[in-house]
C-alpha cells in the first residue's frame, strides 16, 4: 500500500487529502499538522473549515484510509510521498516585507523531512511557492539526507474554496512539475498514478518544476486580473450610465473572452490573489522587470480603489457622514459558502464605516463574531497569520455587534451594505426589512445580488456597483 502523508491540514492540505483518500482506496493517507486543535476538529463531528460537500467525504474514509495525526514526524517517516501544504502567507518584516512570501513554515517542514527520513520519498509542493522554491528544498533536503534519496515535485492546487469538493472531483487540469532526470520523471508518474485513479489522463499536465511553480502564480494573476479589469469598467459604467452587467454579458459572448470570472464586486479577497500576485510582483522585481512588476501591481491597487470608492460613496450618499448611524452589514467571509475571513472586502469596508464613527450590526451565516472581531481589530499585515500564531484581539470593539440573523441586523438600520453574495440575502423579505428601518433607509450592495427594482417600488434608496442610479 502506497502511503501519503499531507504537513498542513487547512483549506487545502484537509480538502485535497479526503478526495484522495475516497478516490483511492488503495492508498493512505494520513493529514498532520503542528496546530493540535485543527487536528481534534478534522477528528470530530465539527470539523474546522465549513466547505460543501466536504462532511460527506470525510465520514466515508475518515478511520478507514484517510486519518488526521498530530503526530508528524511518525507519519512522516512512513509516508513514501509527502504533500507540503503549510501556509506561505506574505512576509510582514525584513527583506522584502509586505510582498515576497515568506517561506519559513515551509523550510521548517523541509528541515524535519530531512531529519525524520530514512527511506526515498517523494516530496511535494501542494503550497504556493514562489518560481524555484524546489531548488531551495532540494538544497535543504539534500545536504541533510544521509543519501536519502529526495524527488521535489511541484503540484499547485487550483481549488476554489466554497467549491472545494467540486473542484478536487472535476479539477479543470491537474499540474505536475518534475526534474527531467529519470528519476524525476519516475516521480512524476508515481504521483501521475495517484490522480489517475479518478482525474482522464488527457487533464493531467506534465510541466519542468519551474513552470509548474510559475503557472500556479500566473493563474492566480490572471484570475484576479479579470476582477480588476471589471471593477475599473463598473466605476466607469457609475461614471457614465451604462450598466455592468450588460457590459460583462456583452464581453463575454465572445468566446476568446468567456463569460466567467467577468462579476463586479466590491472587490476579491480571499487569502491567496492579494498574496500571489504580491509575490510575482516582487519576483519581477528581483529578475529586473520593474515595467513586469508595476502592470501586475496595478491590479491589487485596482482593488483597493474598489473598496475605497465603495466606502466614499456609501458616506457621500448618506449626506455626508455615518457618523452615529447604524448600518447592517450583510455577509463578512469573502465570498459565499465559506466561513473564511482572509483578505475579505469585508475589513477594509468595515473599518473604513468605523473610521466614520458608523454602527455596524454584522451577520455572516458562517462566520463567527470572535474571527469578525479579530479581523476589526487587527493590523491589514498581521491578517495572513494563521489563527494561532496572530496576536490576542487587543480592543474591545465597541460600535461593532454581531447577531444571528439578517432582520435582527437591519432593525432601526439607516442602511443596509451587502458584502457576501450568500444565497439567502436574495430571499430576504425586503419590505419587511424596509418598515423596521430609518428613513431614507439605503441598501448598498457590493455583490449586485438584489433586485433592484423591486427594491426600489418598496421605497429603498439603492446604490449597486457599476449600475446606473
Ligand atoms: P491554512 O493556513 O488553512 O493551513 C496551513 C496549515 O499548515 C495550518 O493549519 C498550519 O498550522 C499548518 N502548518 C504550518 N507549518 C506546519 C508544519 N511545519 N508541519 C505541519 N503543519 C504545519 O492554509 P491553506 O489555505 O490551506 O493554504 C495552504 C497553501 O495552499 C498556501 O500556500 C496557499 O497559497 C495554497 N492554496 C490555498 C488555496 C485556498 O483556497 N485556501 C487554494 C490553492 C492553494
Ligand atoms: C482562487 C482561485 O479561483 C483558485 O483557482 C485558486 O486555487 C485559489 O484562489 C487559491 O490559490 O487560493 P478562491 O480565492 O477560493 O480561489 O475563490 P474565488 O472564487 O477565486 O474568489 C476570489 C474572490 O474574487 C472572492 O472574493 C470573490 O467574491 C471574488 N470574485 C470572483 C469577484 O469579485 N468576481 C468574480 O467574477 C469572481
């Protein structure tokens, strides 16, 4: 029996490693991690991350061949493949602090494989590294590995989160990127073998190391890309009267376009395309593109721009200030289906309401008031941190309140700002919402999920993104 053995049991490492271990019976797979309460939490009946479809698969194979250990190095020095898929959030000090990615989880992880091995593995990048990361942990690996033999292969996640499970079923194409020796592409299919027993052959793209690192960061580029690229066209269609929307459609019948990915929005977030395109941004830098770096720069400025003009025009609309008025914040994860804060629009929204002196009343179906407190309270550089490791919530956040329920938010409300496009936010019974608010009573919404007519005819003032007033 071939056994893997997944360093990180998060959004990725938990997710991936379950459908393995369905599709593969044959196979073991065993998720560590150094943050024992995630560990108790994949073992229980409430795991860590709420991702749909992921409970399902979980209890299929959990006990069976797929186990979550805290025990690392144990099941590290079993595994005959190794997945790395520990976080490499943005270095917030020393050289290159705010965009290169700071691989120290990765090179501690590298230095106990190292220290742990005593037979040949294979070891894989699943996290996002930077273009030749490889060489680095091969380095590391080698100079430790009293003539273990070591194959690195790069083999990027291109998950969506609140698709998970969908994703990892049908993935558009699975990357592996090897050393073009025969031993490197021994490991290639060893690892090629493992995906085919559910992924057609036809999906699954062999690649040198080097491509495999870099098209993980120019996906992410230019997924994001297309975001920014909507969000500049929605403050232009503001500006002049034409609708988004239509433009999106229109655009995107042409096939050398598509239609997907073209939804504006208060802006993207999420923990990896702020972080990503950061990383290529300082890559450019360091191999001398400068012109390379500032294009790709432009669209994490782009997105900042967003959510600042949201916040400007929310204050502007509402005669100027909100200072003192209560505002119901609807949805706080980044996007729908996930219970995930990072990067979401949601902070720089809220904490720019609060520099106002606004109330917010905040409802997120999925996210609690202590991570919605946490991520208020804390600097935009400390939010990458995992749980664990950031700082304890310094202040108490005293114009903030958390409910349970979109009514109880908008209750004595003067507006309504919508930051999630949760399903139910569409259902909700606006004329209800509308008799419990202050008048004028202000629905702004970040995600263009209402209707906008109706709401109208029932007397809300509406403001959408990139539609005409
Ligand atoms: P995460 O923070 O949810 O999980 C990472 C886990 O690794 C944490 O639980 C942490 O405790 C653990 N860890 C850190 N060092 C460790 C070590 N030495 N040994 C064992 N465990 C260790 O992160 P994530 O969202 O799962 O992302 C992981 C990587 O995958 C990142 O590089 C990210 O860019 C990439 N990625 C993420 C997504 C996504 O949707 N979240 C999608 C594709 C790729
Ligand atoms: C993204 C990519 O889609 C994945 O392929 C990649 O694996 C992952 O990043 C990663 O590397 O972490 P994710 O961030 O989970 O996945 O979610 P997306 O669906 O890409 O949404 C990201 C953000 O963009 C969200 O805030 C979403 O609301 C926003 N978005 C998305 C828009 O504003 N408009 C759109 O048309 C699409």
């Amino acid at each position: 029996m071939v056994k893997i053995c997944c360093l990180g049991a998060g959004y990725v490492g938990g997710p991936t490693m379950a459908v393995i271990a369905l599709k593969c019976p044959d196979i073991e797979v065993v998720v560590v991690d150094i943050f024992e309460p995630r560990i108790i939490a994949w073992n229980s009946d409430h795991l860590p991350i709420y991702e749909p479809g992921l409970d399902d698969v979980v209890k299929q194979c959990r006990g069976k061949n797929l186990f979550f250990s805290k025990d690392v190095e144990k099941h590290v020095a079993e595994a005959d493949i190794v997945f790395v898929s520990v976080n490499t959030p943005t270095k917030t000090q020393g050289l290159g602090a705010g965009k290169a990615a700071d691989l120290a989880y990765w090179e501690s992880a590298a230095r106990m494989i190292a220290d742990v091995s005593r037979t040949d593995k294979i070891v894989v990048e699943k996290s996002t590294v930077p273009v030749k990361t490889a060489e680095a942990i091969e380095k590391i690996l080698t100079h430790n590995s009293k003539g273990i033999n070591f194959q690195i292969l790069s083999n990027p996640e291109f998950l969506a989160e609140g698709t998970a499970i969908q994703d990892l079923f049908n993935p558009d194409r699975v990357l592996i990127g090897g050393r073009e020796t025969p031993e490197g592409k021994k490991a290639i299919q060893a690892l090629k073998d493992v995906y085919a027993h559910w992924v057609p052959l036809e999906r699954i793209i062999c690649t040198n190391l080097w491509s495999a690192e870099l098209s993980k960061l120019a996906a992410n580029a230019f997924l994001a890309q297309r975001i920014s690229s909507v969000n500049a066209m929605s403050a232009l269609c503001e500006a002049t009267g034409a609708d988004v929307s239509q433009v999106s459609h229109a655009i995107g019948k042409d096939t050398r376009i598509g239609p997907k990915f073209l939804n504006a929005s208060v802006g993207f977030g999420g923990s990896c395309f702020q972080k990503d395109i950061l990383n290529l941004v300082y890559i450019c830098e360091c191999n001398g593109l400068p012109e390379v770096a500032t294009y790709w720069k432009q669209v994490v400025q782009v997105n900042e721009y967003q959510k600042t003009r949201f916040v400007n025009r929310m204050v502007s609309s509402m005669f100027n200030t909100v200072s003192g008025k209560k505002i119901a914040i609807l949805g706080f994860a980044f996007k729908k289906d996930t219970g995930d804060t990072r990067e979401t629009p949601a902070i720089g929204v809220c904490q720019g309401l609060l520099g106002d002196k606004a109330i917010l009343n905040i409802y997120d179906p999925q996210v609690s008031q202590e991570q919605i407190q946490r991520d208020l309270s804390m600097h935009k550089s400390e939010l990458d941190r995992p749980p664990h490791l950031q700082p304890a919530s310094p202040t108490a956040m005293k114009q903030v309140t958390c409910v349970w329920d979109a009514y109880e938010a908008a209750k004595g409300a003067h507006g309504i700002c919508i930051l999630t496009e949760w399903d139910e936010f569409k259902t909700l019974d606006y004329q209800k919402i509308y008799d419990d608010m202050q008048k004028p009573a202000f629905v702004f919404d970040g995600r263009n999920v209402v209707d906008v007519d109706k709401l109208r005819q029932i007397g809300f003032i509406v403001y959408t993104i990139g539609k005409p007033l």
